[in-house]
C-alpha cells in the first residue's frame, strides 16, 4: 500500500501553513518539509 506524499519547500509562514493546511484536509497524508536556513517558522 502507498502512502501519498506532500513534499514543501521552504519553512517559511507559507509554507508551513500550506503543509498544516494538507495535513488538516487528509490526516494520512506524510507531509515533508525542506528548509535551508536554520530556522523553521512554527507559527501556521
């Protein structure tokens, strides 16, 4: 069985907001993150 897969890039406000938004709509969705800077905005 496959897993669907969500794959964002940038931690900024948008993109985090964009993957706690995917994840809200389909909670078996595995959503991965990528962030080149050292810090990851938690505030979506």
């Amino acid at each position: 069985m496959s897993t669907e897969r969500l794959i964002v890039v940038g931690g900024d406000a948008a993109g985090m907001s964009a993957a706690a938004q995917a994840k809200r709509r389909n909670p078996g969705l595995e959503v991965v993150v990528f962030e080149r800077g050292p810090h990851t905005s938690y505030s979506a």
